[in-house]
C-alpha cells in the first residue's frame, strides 16, 4: 500500500472527529463567556443595625452604641496603592451600603465601624457574607472569590489547541509510521526513521510550549513596565477619573521617567526580558488619544514610517494606522483589566525591517493596550509599541541550540538503534533461513543463538518444535491416512462413499452411472434386526464388487450402491449390466443365523451428457425411483423425467402462496346449508379461497397440495380461521370450518385455535367443526382429547365426507359427534342408485336415533332433492341450493331467488 492509501484510510472517520474537535474551540469560548458574565458586577456591602447579639458579644459592642462611619478596608487594586479603604454612604437610617469594585481572584476585607466616644475604631466581618479567610495574624476576614475568567479562557483555549493538536498529530504519524514500518527494508533502518520522526515531533512539542512560556513572561514583564509607568503618573498626582483635562501634567510625568531612556539595555546580555517600550500612549475610555510619547532615538524612526504611509504625524500613525484594530478590541475586552496584544497590520508592515518582522512573528505580537480600571470604572488606557528585536535574537538563538542539540540526540539514537537493531535483526535472519528449512522439510539442522532475550527464548521454543515434529510426522502422516479413509470410505463394507463418488465426479471419471437399491430393506433390518442387516450389506457389497468389475462400485446410502463405468455404454449395455448385477444378486442366497434371506434390487441408469457429470448420481437415483414406482427392475433417465415446466410450476405456485398470506389474499367464502323443515335456521360452511390481485379466485383445488408440500398450509389454515371468526361475528347465524386430522396432530395449531375461541366466546358456540372422513381416524385419544377441548366453548363437531375413505360407524360410537355430513358420492345419484339410497337411509335412521343431525352434500338437482327429505335428512347443502359466494348476503339473496 501507498503512503497516499494510508492516509486515506478512514479518513471520513478522522475528518469527523478533527471536525468535532474544532467545534470545541467556539464551543469552550461560548461556554467560558457565559459563566464569565456579570462575573466582574461590583459587591453590593450592606450594614444594618442593630447587628445580632452574637455579633456584638463577639466584637465587644453594646446595642446602644452610636455608629457615625463605616468603612470599607482591604487590598483592592493593584493599581491603587494608596485606596486601602472606601466610605460606605449612609443609605437610611442605620444602614450603609457600598458597591465594591471586583477583580480576579481573593479578595479580603474588614469592615470598620467609627463609634462615637471611641478613640480606636472596631474591625468587625461583613455580617452579610459568610465566607472568611484566616490572615496571617490568625484573625478572620470576609472573602469574595472571584474567578480569574481570562485566565481560565487562556488555559481553555491551551487545553483545546493540545487536544486538537494531540489529534493531528496522530492523524500524520499513524499511517506514516505504519507505511514506514511494512516498507521492505531492514528493521534496523526502520527502527532508526521512526524513532528520528517521533523525536522530531517531540522537539516540535517542547519549542512550542517554550514558545507560548516564553511569550507569557514577556507579557508580564510589560505588564510590569506599564505598572510602573501608572505608579509615575499616580505619584504625579494624576487624577485618573479625570484624564481628558490633565494633558499638560500626564506629558509632564512621561517626559521625566520615559521620554529619557535613550538606550537600550546591553545586547550581550542573554536574559529574556530585554524588552523595552519604543512607544507610550494614554487614551481615555472611548479610545481617543490624550498623550503621546516616543523614546527620543525612536522619535525620527517613527516619523519616517508615518510619512512613508501617507500619515501627517505619529499620532494619526499609531491611532489611525498601528492600532486602527487593537482600540476596538481593547474597548470590547477592557473590563477583563487584562494587558491586549496584537501584531502590526499588514498594511503597515512592509515598512518594518525583516528582522524586526521576523521577531514580531516569533514573539507573536508588538502592540499592547493595558485598560486602566479605578474602582471597577474604566478610566482610560495605556497603549505601546514594544522592541522585539532582542526577543527575535534571543528565541531564534534558542531554536538553533534547540536545532543543534536534536541533531545530536538524533545521531546519537541513530547509531544505537541501528547497532541494536542489526544485532537482533542477524538472530531474526538466523531464525528465517532455519524455518525456510524446517519448511522444505529439513528437520535436522539444530538452530543456535546467542542472544540471551526474548528473541533467545523464541529460539529455544522453536527447537522443542522441531524435535517435536520430526517425533510427530511419523503420527500425522498415519492419522491423514485414517482421515482420508474415514472421509472417503465406508466403515462397514469398505468401499468408497458418497464423497468419494462426487469427488470423482468433479474429475470427469464416469461415462455412464447405476445406482442400485435394496428393496425393503427397512422392514429387513426391522425383523431380522440391525446386526443381520449389516451383514445383509456386506454380503451384497462383496457381490455387487464381485460382478460389477471391472468398473468402480460405492456405497452412497444406507441400502444405496453406485456402479460408475469409464468406458462408453450404449443403452441396451447399460441396460445389460444392470440386470446381470440384480440377477446375479437377486438369486445368491445369504445365509444370517441358519436363515436364507434373498434380497431384491432396483436401478436406474444415466449417461454423461453434455459433460454435467455432477447431476449423473440425481439422474440415475431418480430413473431409479421412477422403476420402483412402477414395480420395475430398472429404467434408464431420460430428460422427459425431470420434468422442468413442473417443477418450476410448483415453485411458481410456492411463490404464489407466500404472497398469499404476506398480501392477506386468503378469503373465507361462504356455502349455504340449508334446512329442510323449516322450524330449522340456515347454516354456512366456510370454505377456503385465494383471491388474488388481479381478480382471479383459486380453489383448494389448485393450491392445497402445494400449500400442504411447502409447509404454508398452516399459516393459510390460521389466517381461514381468523377471518371466519370476524366475518361471522356479531351475526345469529351458524357456520363450519374443516379441520383435518394434522391440524388436530399440531400442538400449536390447537393452541392458535383455542386462543381465538377464547377470545371470541359469543361466535365460538356457533361453531362447527367439520372433521375430514377422508383421512383414516387411527388415534381415537388424539381425536377425543381435541374434542373435550373445545367442547366446553359451545363448539360443536362433525364428521364431514361420511360415507367416503375409511368411514364407519365406529367413529359415530367412541366419538362426541354432533353433525353428520353424508358424502356427495351417495348423494350425487340418490334419485338412481338404490344402494346409496339403502345405506342413506341406514345412516339417517340411526343419526336420528342417536340424536344427531345429518347434512346432504352435493345437492344438485331437484329429484335428489326429493329423494333428500323422504329420508328425513335435517339440511340440504349443494350446487342447487347456493355456490360458495365471497359474503353471506350474496349468499342468502341467491336461495331466496332459488325459493322463489
């Protein structure tokens, strides 16, 4: 694989997740700023009198102490030294209240309370506050912690760069170094690039954190200088609540302690702090400038850029032109009190030097905006141009010892690795020139190393492997033997299998093929036993062995031989050798336990035509079934026997039947059975159609053997019974439904059954269920028990087709019959035939004495109709009567029509 397919494995995968994690950077600043709002609203300070006794037992005061002032006393600012404490106003009587200006971090603070008629004031806690802080001295003062957001933000946006970057750098080096690391070269060479590359990106890593360290000290030093020039103007008596009017005073304080530092510190010095201010600015709080002052060898500098950009003065060239940008955002960030830096614009770059430009890129800044905040207000600004030569020099220094110390730990690691690596890679040689040779079979060589490691403990392992192969072959070589006889010959008889023939097959070893089967010899091995029947085999195997040779004979089956020819065969010679085997068989005597059992053969034959060798064994099997079936010895095949327009109807109809009962096309149709008094209600049998979409309507007749062979039959039987339940629910009329005796076989069928008359009470006592007399009642408890079932939800039996199969009246006596229904092959020529009349009228008679009601199938005629109520048969149900129709009313409107 190419480094290119590398990187482009998984890559929808790695390009989501560096996706994912670039949204953590806007993400983690939404979030950071939503905590940090209003984080910086000045404290509302509350005192209330009278304060609480445990206050004043605590503070040593009385309750009629007069209280005239109250401060508040603290370190609040930096940038105000000389504001320990503020004057909480008076509010209302007995109370004062003060809002304290806020800033990141601790801050601690007393109030103090100046009592009348005491000359020392009393320091007391802020009764509204309940955190406290233990100071040096052991006494308590009351704590506002403050969260430092901006830096917080600043370790944040470290932490997402680190996550981010910790990503793209697995992105690079994983499928470098597994590139790396199956390209065809020594492993010693591989060893020694991946370890270049990791350390390469390592330095990368440590410079960088350097970098960002180093830069953050250099902003506290800033920090410091304009610290310092503040305390100028605050020892000045400059007034910062009042900027715009003290001009002359702030350029007065500049000019002695600025505007003088003519020089820089010593360029041979190699501290980092260096910096110094070229420029110095104070702004008000809307950003507009109050004073302006350069270093006195900067000054001329300054000029000559502003006149090189079109600017009239210095002043239009920082406002307008150096810090067109870094105003505004200061502006917007200027509550944070946090020093805002920024690079030069582009416009105004390209009149920098190159390495004042390559200084300000590796410093990553040169502009810087301090807000001046005085007692939670903005007041104004300090703004400045930094030098960054000398911090240019000296990180670039850094990265070249930087550059030349990774040199050498690289070379240093190179030569180690690559003199391990050849050391170990000469065992692993040593190793694959010996399992070449175990390989090829050579098992004598013993292999040795001197390693002393795990690639010595490898060795070792692999001798014991040796010496034990050379004592296992003899073994294997014995069991491959068994397995391949076990595999590809018959245990009993000793002649090859099923497997073995479909593997010669599979070679094109046959012209011609007979399989031969022993007839019966089931009920051989049922009464003589198995132990005789294997011995019926090996004696028709040694037989069939002894006459079929030349040719080659196989076992396929349990009483299934297989004779293949390689020579050609016409079918008279096929036919020839297959009747000389079962004559010749057929006729020896086999002599089990002092018996003579003779055993019978059947065959059928099959050429190789069009070299479908693979389908000989299924031809000649089923020529072979195709002779049994029709009490022949053998048949040959012939294409007219597979019969492919009928199996690919049966599939079609299969097909056919699963869409039925997916697509619900399974549709009860409805037969009347009418009475014959008329003191009698009607009935409806229920009878099962295939409505399909285009309209046609299939009967029973044209799926149920389909349905019956492809195991459908009981979802087709389910979905009848569902819907007859529903059609029928709700109506006063009686109504059937088939059942045959597999469905009574079925545990879950009568399970479903039994649920659905369960859950349909009221329609389940009117309903019969027509037992088929087609099939032979054998098992009298299956059938009892189904009946005592459901006999106890008013369902009522029949027994349908009376008179037809293996009907008698032995069923009528050990079974609940409720209904009898006389088959239509009586009834159809009743008018004619006087022997379905006699035994019709036997079966009435004893129905009604029995109590038992009788129905006439097959009505369709007049005259049988007649013949039907002289012999007091109770319904009447055919043809003439009503066909099945899709719905009762259909049904009920055509008798009427008939009755008229």
């Amino acid at each position: 694989m190419s480094l290119l397919t590398h990187y482009l494995h998984k890559w929808k995968k790695r390009l989501g997740i560096l996706l994912a994690l670039l949204c953590l950077w806007p993400l983690q600043t939404w979030v950071v700023s939503l905590l940090a709002t209003n984080a910086l609203t000045p404290y509302d300070i509350t005192l209330s009198l009278p304060l609480s006794e445990k206050l004043n037992q605590q503070f040593g005061l009385s309750p009629t102490s007069k209280i005239n002032k109250v401060f508040v006393s603290g370190n609040f600012s930096d940038w105000h030294s000389d504001d320990p404490f503020y004057q909480m106003p008076l509010t209302g009587k007995n109370q004062w209240q003060y809002q304290l200006p806020l800033h990141p971090g601790d801050i601690e603070y007393k109030l103090v309370l100046e009592i009348e008629g005491q000359a020392n004031p009393t320091w007391i806690v802020d009764p509204t506050n309940p955190n406290t802080a233990i100071n040096p001295w052991g006494d308590a003062n009351s704590l506002i912690e403050v969260a430092d957001w901006p830096k917080i933000a600043v370790i944040s946006q470290l932490l997402t760069l680190a996550v981010i970057g910790a990503f793209l750098l697995y992105c690079v080096l994983e499928p470098l170094l597994y590139w790396l690391l199956h390209l065809k070269m020594p492993l010693y060479r591989k060893l020694m690039l991946s370890n270049i590359l990791i350390l390469i990106c390592i330095q990368v890593i440590f410079f960088s954190y350097q970098l960002h360290q180093n830069r953050q000290l250099i902003k506290l030093s800033i920090s410091d200088t304009l610290h310092n020039m503040h305390l100028v103007l605050a020892s000045n008596q400059i007034d910062f609540s009042q900027l715009n009017n003290q001009k002359d005073e702030i350029d007065t304080a500049i000019d002695q302690f600025f505007a003088q530092a003519t020089t820089r510190i010593d360029k041979k010095q190699t501290s980092l702090f260096q910096i110094t201010l070229s420029d110095f600015a104070v702004l008000d709080k809307n950003g507009e400038l109050i004073s302006l002052h350069h270093r006195l060898q900067n000054q001329s500098i300054q000029l000559n850029r502003a006149q090189k950009l079109g600017f009239d003065n210095t002043h239009d060239y920082f406002i307008k032109g150096m810090w067109a940008s870094l105003i505004p955002n200061a502006l917007s960030q200027a509550t944070n009190g946090q020093l805002i830096t920024a690079k030069r614009p582009a416009a105004i770059r390209h009149v920098e030097t190159n390495k004042t430009r390559q200084s300000e890129w590796v410093l990553g800044f040169s502009q810087v905006m301090q807000p001046i905040i005085s007692r939670g207000q903005l007041q104004g600004f300090y703004g400045g141009s930094i030098q960054v030569k000398l911090y240019g020099e000296e990180l670039l220094n850094t990265l070249f010892f930087q550059l030349l110390l990774l040199s050498g730990v690289l070379s240093l690691a190179s030569w180690l690795l690559m003199s391990v690596g050849k050391i170990v890679t000469s065992d692993i040689l040593t190793l694959t020139n010996w399992t070449q040779k175990i390989v090829r079979g050579d098992l004598t060589q013993k292999l040795t190393l001197n390693s002393q490691d795990e690639i010595q403990q490898l060795g070792d392992n692999f001798e014991v492997m040796r010496q034990s192969l050379a004592d296992n072959f003899h073994k294997i070589e014995q069991q491959n033997s068994n397995l391949f006889k076990e595999a590809y010959f018959n245990n009993l008889t000793g002649l090859p299998n099923r497997k073995k023939l479909y593997a010669d097959l599979h070679q094109h070893q046959a012209s011609s093929l007979i399989v031969f089967n022993i007839n019966d010899f089931g009920q051989i091995n049922d009464f003589y036993g198995v132990n005789a029947g294997d011995l019926i085999i090996i004696e028709v195997a040694n037989s069939l062995e002894l006459v079929s040779a030349p040719h080659h004979l196989y076992k396929t089956g349990a009483d299934e031989f297989v004779v293949l020819t390689h020579s050609q065969f016409n079918d008279a010679q096929l036919q020839q050798l297959a009747v000389q085997i079962i004559d010749y068989v057929s006729h020896k005597a086999i002599a089990i336990d002092g018996n003579e059992i003779y055993v019978t053969l059947s065959a059928g034959g099959a050429h190789c035509v069009n070299d479908q060798y693979t389908q000989l064994h299924q031809q000649a099997d089923l020529a072979r079934r195709i002779a049994r079936r029709h009490f022949q010895r053998y048949q040959l095949f012939t294409a007219e026997m597979s019969n492919p327009e009928a199996f690919e109807a049966n599939m079609h109809q299969s097909r056919m039947l699963v869409a039925a009962v997916t697509h619900d096309w399974v549709t009860p149709y409805v037969q009347l059975i009418k009475p014959i008094t008329e003191n009698l209600p009607p009935k409806f049998e229920c009878l099962m159609r295939i409505c399909l979409d285009d309209g046609t309507v299939l009967t029973p007749a044209q799926f149920m053997q389909t349905a019956v062979r492809s195991r459908l039959y009981p979802r087709l039987m389910a979905a009848m019974l569902t819907k007859s339940f529903a059609l029928f629910k709700g109506l006063p009329y009686a109504f059937s439904v088939n059942i045959s005796l597999e469905d009574i076989a079925d545990t879950e069928r009568v399970e479903q059954l039994l649920k659905l008359l369960k859950a349909n009470p009221e329609t389940s006592t009117r309903l019969t269920l027509e037992l088929l007399e087609s099939e032979e009642i054998t098992n009298y408890d299956l059938v009892h028990d189904f009946i005592e079932k459901v006999k106890p939800y008013g369902c009522k039996i029949a027994i349908d087709d009376f008179g037809a199969g293996y009907s008698n009246f032995v069923h009528l006596m050990r079974l609940d019959i409720d209904i009898i229904k006389i088959d239509g092959s009586l009834i159809q020529h009743l008018d004619q035939d006087t022997k379905a009349q006699h035994l019709v009228e036997t079966v009435s008679s004893f129905a009604k004495k029995m109590g038992i009601e009788t129905v006439a199938e097959f009505v369709d005629s007049p005259q049988v109709l007649e013949r039907v109520k002289h012999y007091h048969i109770d319904y009447a149900q055919g043809f003439l009567l009503g066909k099945p129709e899709a719905s009762i009313a259909e049904a009920l409107s055509i008798s009427k029509l008939e009755s008229r």
